[in-house]
C-alpha cells in the first residue's frame, strides 16, 4: 500500500506537479512579495524589521529579499548603549539609495552628530533638521545644524517676517527644510517658512471640512486696517469688517481690538475659491436695541457722550450700539442757535430726556429739557358758538382751528353759501369766522361744526332787533300823543276858568 502510493505520487510528480513544501515557500515569498514595496520615495515612511547589526550599520527586512540599512549611531545613547536588537520592529524614512543600499532614518528631527550625510540624505528626502539660530547676518540668519553652519534668508524664517532679529528669532530652536547642499555641505540653505507653510496647509485642510456658515469661531488678531481686521483662525485668514465689529458707529477699531487679541466671531461667509472669509464680532453680542422701548421710555432721564455734532443736532452714545439724537432744536437754550457746537462738544457728558423710541429704526429722540406734559383737551358743547381760523379747503368742506387748538369741520352743506361756490377763494386759509357747533365725538376726535347756524342765528336777530325798534317807534308815537291831548285839555280849562 506504502509502495502504491509512492508510486501515485511519483507519478503525479511526473506530470508536473510541485511539491507541497514547494507550494507553501513560493505563499510565502508571494505574500513577501504584495508587502515589499517595488519602488520607495525619498521621505516615505515603511515600517521595518532588525534582521542584522553589523559595524556602524543596522541592517532592516523590507520585504522579500530586499533589505535596507540605517546608521547604527541614530539608536546609541549618551552612555553608549544601543537602544536595538535583531528581531525588533520599527519605522523609518526612506531618504535614498547609497552605494546601491536602500538607505533610510529614524530621524524626522534632525541629523545625528552633526554629518553632512544626513543633512544631505534630509535634503534628499525631503526631511526636517533641527537647528538652533545663532545670530543675525547678512541676509538671514546663521543656524547651527548639530555644529554644521547653515543659511537661512530673512525671508524663509517665518511666514511674515520684518526681517530682523527683532522678531526674536535669535537663540531659538526650530525645525527647517533642506532648501540646498552644495559644494559638499559648505553651502547649505535652511527653510522655516517651508515646513510652516506645509503644517498650516495641513490645518487648512482640516479647517476646510468643519468650518461653517453660522457657527462661532475663536480667532486671533493678525493686523488692523481701515476697513476693519485681519484675524487668524488656526492658519487661515479672516476678515471682519469695520461694520461688524460692534453694534456702535465706529469710525475706527483705536480702542475696540488690538493685534494679538483673541476675539470670538461668528462666519459670515466662506469662499474657499478666493481664499476669503468674512466673520462680525457684532454677531455673537445681543443687539441693544431689543427691548429698548422698554429701557428708555418717554419722558424717562438718560446720560451719556456727545459722539458726534451735525448741523442739524448731536449724537449722544447712551450704552454701547445705542445713540440717541438731540436736535438743534430741543437744546433748550431759550434762543436760536445756527449750529450744535454752540452749545456742547463732542466728548461731552450731557443728560437729556426721551421724546420717542424708534427700535425699528434704530432711532432715539432726545431733549435737553423734560417733555412738556400734554394738555388735556377741553371740547366745546353741541350749540356753543366758537371762533376759529380757516386751517385747510377740501372738496368736502372746510377744516376749521379752533382757539382751543382743536380741528373741527364745516361742510359745504352747513358754509350758508350758494351751490358751486369756490371756497378756497371764498375763505383763504388763515380767515376767521364764528360757527356754531353741531356735534361733538371726543372719543373720535370729531367736530361737527356749522357757519350757515351762525349766518341764520344773525338774521333771526337782526329780524329781531328791527321788530323790537318798531314796536318801540310805535309806542314812543302813541304816548306823545296822548301827552298832547293831555296838554291841550289843560290849556282849554285854564283858558275857560279864566273867562
């Protein structure tokens, strides 16, 4: 049985088939293989395997049968001990290949002891060095790799630079690109600005999928202008204009923000397309006008600042985001005054009272003196006769001002005038004349009023007048007659008592 199947399986190897060990070798190889990348870039990251540890070399798997080696001096410590062993597993960065070696480091921030090599395998592979600014020279900065002297222009220090020392640079540690390696590392030229540019484009990115319109963001001031400020949101720039910075008319920021202020602002818009953003400090303030007319009523006394003087009156800031206007003629001087500066100057602390609240508008009316309380109006009785002073002609009758400052109305029906007549050159504005009233509606306001009752009432007592004279005329007639009849009897009997 032992011999058949020795057979079979000759047999099978006969036609071709491998082996099971050799089938299970070429899995492995192959699964090695798919893992082992074919081609590395400079400053790609792999991770590793220890497989040797040979002179100044470490030797790590890179999958299949390809290998890699790293500079055994990145993993001693102080004392000289190595921090590696075979076996271990790790990350490195590829730089490039030397002396037909995959070469790679561990080192993502800086070059050990100071080589050249490694200042030159970061430059190739597009890696950080660490470097410590020494001084100020011509044209840049001299920074110190590890002991190597490097260039960094004025320019490639910071993202915004004035280019001096000032901007405290000196004697300060940072990371740099590799801009150049020439002439075998005498000339080496360092970039800050670089890696800045790449770190703040990361959080761009980043800002880019979770900013949005509407929501409340923390920024820093970046620079102040006319038009409002420049703010930084963590790597891109904000604008928030002069209009939205608070709910007052600020003719300037002096006073409101200063560079370096950390401010909280709401996005107003968001165009990635342009790089522009605008943001308003006004957003997340409550607006002072809500509920104003409840805070200034009428007649009520506020305080505040002259802002601002225009011919017509003067602006007084009352609290922040509301200003209130005194016009030129509520000063209460007594006297006519051509201009406001006559009598207050801005900067001023002034009281005044509350005529009006307009929160709609945004308006707040001021006067210097309290506002007179209103008289209460007194309505004349239905068939009381009045004077008043013809206010206005309308093709329905004639508004009437009465003495008492009420308006009453004649209509045509009651003027006592022919049909057709023209009134308003009849009875211009301003002509006087009595009427009677008809009606009185004081919780409408309405007066009925009536010249044709006058113009009747006139000629009944005229009629009157001329009846009583008759009446009079007669009876004076009468009663001298009889008086002359008296008389003459008289004179008859003295004439006969004297015959």
């Amino acid at each position: 049985m032992s011999d058949e199947k020795n057979l079979d399986n000759s047999s099978n190897a006969g036609q071709g088939d491998v082996p099971v060990e050799q089938e299970e070798s070429f899995a492995a190889l192959f699964e090695k293989s798919i893992n082992m990348p074919e081609r590395l870039t400079p400053g790609q990251k792999v991770k590793s395997r220890v497989v040797d540890i040979s002179g100044d070399l470490v030797y790590v798997d890179l999958g299949g049968k390809s290998e890699g080696i790293i500079d055994l001096g990145e993993f001693i410590e102080e004392d000289g001990t190595c921090r590696i062993k075979e076996g271990d597993e790790l990350e490195a960065f590829f730089t490039g290949v030397q002396d037909g070696a995959r070469k790679l480091t561990t080192l993502v921030h800086g070059c050990p002891s100071g080589k050249l090599n490694s200042i030159r395998d970061a430059h190739s592979a597009g890696l950080p060095v660490t470097g410590v600014v020494k001084s100020e020279v011509k044209g840049g900065f001299e920074v110190s790799v590890d002991g190597i002297r490097c260039f960094c222009p004025f320019s490639q220090i910071d993202l915004r630079s004035n280019g001096t020392a000032a901007d405290g640079h000196v004697n300060k540690t940072f990371e740099f690109k590799v801009l150049e390696f020439k002439n075998n590392g005498r000339n080496i030229v360092l970039s800050r600005r670089a890696l800045l540019e790449q770190e703040r484009q990361s959080r761009v990115e980043k800002l880019k999928e979770s900013l949005q319109v509407g929501m409340d963001i923390a920024a820093t001031v970046r620079s102040i202008q006319k038009f409002g400020a420049f703010v930084d949101l963590g790597g891109i720039d904000g604008l928030i204009p002069l209009s939205e910075i608070s709910w007052g008319k600020a003719e300037s920021l002096d006073g409101i923000v200063a560079v370096g202020q950390k401010v909280t602002a709401k996005i107003l818009s968001l165009d990635w397309d342009n790089n522009r953003l605008a943001l308003s400090i006004k957003a997340t303030i409550p607006d002072p006008w809500i509920g104003a007319t409840e805070k200034f009523p009428d007649g009520s006394k506020v305080s505040g600042t002259v802002v601002r003087l225009v011919p017509f009156g003067a602006f007084v800031n009352i609290e922040p985001g509301i200003d209130g206007l005194i016009h030129i003629s509520n000063f209460g001087t007594g006297k006519r005054i051509n201009h406001p500066k006559e009598v207050v100057g801005v900067g001023q602390q002034v009281e005044a009272y509350v005529l009006s609240t307009d929160p709609r508008n945004r308006k707040l009316s001021l006067s210097m003196q309290p506002k007179p309380e209103p008289r209460q109006a007194v309505f004349p009785a239905a068939g009381e006769f009045v004077d008043g002073v013809v206010e206005k002609v309308m093709p329905f009758g004639i508004f009437l001002k009465l003495s008492s400052g009420l308006t009453g109305l004649i209509p045509n029906s009651e003027m006592g005038t022919p049909a057709g007549s023209d009134h308003s050159r009849m009875f211009p504005a301003g002509t006087e004349m009595q009427v009677v009233v008809l009606e009185v509606d004081a919780g409408r306001n309405r007066i009925s009023l009536s010249r044709r009752g006058v113009t009747d009432k006139d000629e009944r007592d005229e009629f009157k007048r001329y009846k009583d004279s008759t009446v009079k005329e007669e009876k004076s007639s009468d009663g001298l007659g009889r008086l002359g009849e008296i008389l003459k009897a008289r004179m008859e009997e003295k004439k006969f008592s004297i015959n």
